[in-house]
C-alpha cells in the first residue's frame, strides 16, 4: 500500500473513530497533496508524499516556535498536536552518527575538498536522504565534513 492510500485510510478510520483533531489534520494532508498533483498535473509517489509531509512539519514547527514568542499556547499546543500526526508518515530518520557517516561517504565519493564544494555535495546528500534526514542536521554536517 502507498504513502498516500495509507493516509486516506487514516481518514477513514478517524472518521469512523470521531476523532476530529486527527481527522482535520489529515484533511490537510490531503489537501496539500491533492494541491501538488493538480498544480503539477503528477501522481505522487512516496517521496513526493514524504516531502511535503516533511514541509508541512517544518511550517509547523515554525508555527510553534511563533506562537510560544507570541504566548500563545491554545494556538501552539494545537499546532503540536498536528505535529504528532504528521510525523507518524515519515521514514524512521537517520542518527546524527549515521547522517555524518553518509555524508563522509558520499564527501569521498564526490571527492570534495573544501566549503566550495558545498552546493555539489547538498545535492547528492538532498538525493541520497531526502525524508531519511532532517536536512538542517544534514546541512551541519556538510559544513563540517567540509571543513576539516
């Protein structure tokens, strides 16, 4: 079953479950990616599904962060409730000692020396562990594996 059937079953399920919270967030969910397939007249496959689960989890976490500045914490815990059910799409993500380790392989593959070679290097990293990774810690790590 895809990422995206398995979602609309979710749907399913928090309907027959009356779990409202749950049911609105993957509304939105599905919204997003029936967005994407008109806007790009595409059919999704699960890494396209895993990228924009992984953009709506950074809006929210965004949203948090603004409503705890804001001291709004109605509007902040429901955001993290959202955040929750997001984060169940997602792949298991890597450690930071395996994200170093890939990005060290993939330093050597590419035969990169220097923060010159930083744009070179965040592609192949983006191809390779693209909704594996949260790509601020990958990011981090290319900076450090290029610098020493």
């Amino acid at each position: 079953m895809s990422l995206k059937d398995q979602i609309t079953e979710d749907m399913k399920n928090a309907m027959r479950a009356k779990d409202s919270e749950r049911l609105g967030t993957i509304r939105l969910l599905l919204a997003a990616l029936k967005q994407k397939e008109v806007d790009e007249r595409v059919v999704l496959d699960d890494a396209a599904v895993v990228a924009i689960v992984d953009k709506l989890i950074k809006q929210r976490k965004d949203s948090i962060e603004a409503f705890q500045k804001a001291e709004r914490k109605d509007l902040a815990d429901k955001e993290a409730a959202e955040l929750v059910v997001l984060q169940a799409y997602l792949p298991a993500r890597l450690s930071a000692e395996e994200v170093a380790a890939e990005v060290k392989a993939i330093v050597t593959e590419l035969g990169a020396s220097g923060p010159g070679d930083m744009g070179k290097v965040m592609g192949a990293v983006k191809a390779r562990l693209a909704g594996k990774a949260d790509m601020g810690q990958v990011s981090a790590a290319v900076k450090a594996a290029l610098a020493g």
